[in-house]
C-alpha cells in the first residue's frame, strides 16, 4: 500500500517500525477484551523483529483518528493444502470500542484482501472465539464461511520445547 487510507478523518495505513508501541498497546487492550491477559508477554523488541527484523514475516495495518491509535490488524502468508490455496492468517484485528461500527474493521479487512490478491493470494483465514457473537455477525455479514468443526491446537511452552529437543522416545527418529 503505497498511500494511507484516508475516510471521515480516520488514516489507514501499513504498520511502520515507530508504530510498534502504538500496537503493543491495542494489543495489551486486545488482551484484556479476550480475558487473556495472563498470557500477554510480547515485546517491543519482539514484535519489531517479527515485523521488521532479517527474519520477519508478520504484515501489519494501523488506524489513527487524529493522531490516536484506534485499530491495528497483524497477518502473514499461509497456504491451505488440500485447497491449493495461498492467502493472508489473520492473527489480530482489534478496534478500540470508540473506534467500532465508523467501518474501520471492514476497511482494513479488504486492504489486507487488496494487498493478497496483489501477490495472488486467495483467501484470508483466521479465528473467532465462540462468545464474540458481534465479531461473528460481522464476518458473517462480509460473506466469510464459518467451519465449527475444525478444532485449534497449539503446541507452547514445554510441550514445544520436548517436540524440539528431539528428546521423545516415543516415535521414530529423523
């Protein structure tokens, strides 16, 4: 996106090194909305090497009214295999509550959608938690197909580490 998004005085742009603390902080805020506060342990430093560093892979849009930060989205390429197709994860998209229903959210949703098509990406995926009913009705509501039947896993922490450490005895070895 080589310009910012300019409507009813709210900027949309791509997220720059300087924006960084902004984003911590909508993440912070973002964290207390989903009740998982407990878990927040980003950083500047690495949230900017995810972003920007030699190794980085993280995109991100900011949205700015008057100069406040109001919104921010991170997303990375990913591909769907049995599909075939290349798109953008969505990890975050957060607007503060005085940002919402102004058309902010659906804004950056199709410069996320402008900016995969332009490197032939197909689709835009991501997560819902089940209890976010106006996020639901949103998604919904732009035309996103809902699949209650896929479970998220993760591996973290010491279940991550033990995989790592090619210490499991269980399986064959590589």
């Amino acid at each position: 996106m080589g310009t910012a998004l300019f409507f009813m005085e709210i900027q949309i742009r791509k997220a720059s090194p300087a924006d960084i603390p902004s984003i911590i902080e909508l993440m912070r805020e973002f964290a207390e909305f989903e009740n998982v506060s407990e878990f927040f342990e980003i950083t500047d430093d690495r949230l900017s090497a995810a972003m920007f560093g030699d190794e980085a892979f993280i995109e991100g849009l900011i949205a700015f009214q008057d100069g406040k930060p109001l919104a921010y989205a991170l997303f990375y390429p990913h591909f769907a295999s049995f599909r075939g197709q290349r798109g953008y994860y969505l990890e975050d998209i957060y607007i503060v509550e005085s940002g919402r229903r102004k058309g902010i959210g659906e804004a950056m949703l199709r410069e996320i959608a402008r900016l995969g098509r332009a490197r032939g990406f197909e689709r835009i995926d991501f997560q819902v938690l089940d209890w976010n009913g106006p996020a639901i009705r949103f998604y919904e509501k732009l035309g996103a197909d809902r699949d209650d039947d896929e479970r998220h896993f993760k591996f973290t922490d010491e279940a991550f580490k033990v995989l790592a450490s090619g210490d499991n005895e269980s399986g064959p070895q590589v």
